[in-house]
C-alpha cells in the first residue's frame, strides 16, 4: 500500500466532522492519515478529542495578530511544520486570505451544510426552510478565495420533511456530514478526485 497523505484539520469547535475524519483514518485501507489539529480558539471541545486520540494539535488565536495575512501565515507555518499535505475545514470559523488559498489550492477542502451554490455563508437551515427548499443536505468543496465559491467534489442530498424545524434539519443533515467528508478525503488523497483548474477531475477506482 502507498504512503497515507498526511492531512491537518483546522476547527473552532467541537469537530464532530473532525472526528468523523479521525474515525475513518483508523482504518488500515484508508489513505490519509490526520496528524494534525489546529484551532484558533483555546477553548475548541475538539482539541481534547485530539489529544485523547494521539493526534498533535496547536492553537493560534487570530486575536494575537495584527491582520488576517499574518494570522495565515502563522497556520500556514504550523501546517508546514506538520508536513501536512492536505487540510481539512471542519467548522473553521474564519475567512482565509487570498494568499492562503492560494498555497493551498486543490489540498484544501471544506464541508458547509447546504446544496452549494444555495446558502452560502451562516444560518443554512433557516435559509433552506424560508426559501421553500424541497432538497437540503451538505457540500464538500475545494477551499478558494471566495467564501464557499469553490467547485465542488461531493454533495449529500435530503428531502426536507413537512414540520422540519432549522434542529431538526441540522440534525439530519449532520448525519450525512459525517458520512460525506471521510468518503471525500478518502477521494482526494488517493487521488481519485483532483482540481484542475475550475474543474474536478474524478477518477474511476
């Protein structure tokens, strides 16, 4: 079997798609590995669960730095540090620079609960219920400048039920979260999918 990719994960909570990432990684045929999970808040539930798994994390707060360029370039210091080849947003609550992005173009991936390009941003599920949106679900997408502009790798699809409040939505929805983002890492890192240009490439197994 080839080398597993070494992946970073980057959180500003608890991580519930953080540990559905360390979850998958412990199997032997999965080919990404996390080995690292930096937060820029403290008090993140996530980095406990981290530790607890062997997992080394680190905290840079953004409030330590004078501008977003260098608070990017102190997680990029981190993450090369790390030798990371790939990095994971799970619940990442901070907009990254373009320069950021840019180092990280086609190994970077985000999970945002919503159909993208429906309900960029925050509030996913009141947006969808508002709108009358019949389908709801997840996107993971390639991180680029834009906030959550980039093409997209995988969506999760859910029928939005009669008496569906913005919870009970959530709820659901998370449930394919954590289903979806460890089958598209699992599709990045083996290099099945790729991004080529504003295009991503996949690759029959």
């Amino acid at each position: 079997m080839t080398a597993r990719k070494r992946v970073a994960v980057l959180i500003s909570g608890r991580g519930s798609n953080m540990t559905a990432l360390i979850e998958a990684a412990k199997a032997s045929d999965y080919p990404a590995e996390i080995i690292g999970v930096l937060s820029n808040k403290p008090d993140a539930a996530g980095l406990q669960t981290a530790a607890a798994e062997g997992i080394a994390t680190a905290i840079r707060s953004h409030r330590d730095y004078a501008s977003r360029e260098a608070f990017d370039a102190a997680l990029h210091a981190v993450l090369t540090g790390w030798n990371a080849e790939f990095v994971c947003l799970a619940g990442f609550m901070r907009i990254l620079t373009p320069e950021f992005t840019g180092n990280w173009l086609g190994r970077m991936i985000n999970i945002h609960p919503s159909l993208l390009p429906e309900f960029r941003g925050l509030h996913t599920h009141d947006r969808a219920l508002k709108a009358g949106a019949a389908e709801h679900g997840c996107t993971v997408h390639f991180v680029t400048p834009g906030l959550d502009e980039g093409p997209t790798l995988t969506q999760s699809r859910i029928p939005v039920l009669p008496g569906d409040t913005a919870e009970s939505l959530q709820a659901r929805v998370l449930v394919e979260e954590h289903r979806l983002y460890p089958l598209a890492l699992a599709e990045l890192a083996s290099g099945r999918a790729r991004l080529v240009g504003d295009e991503v490439i996949h690759t029959p197994r």
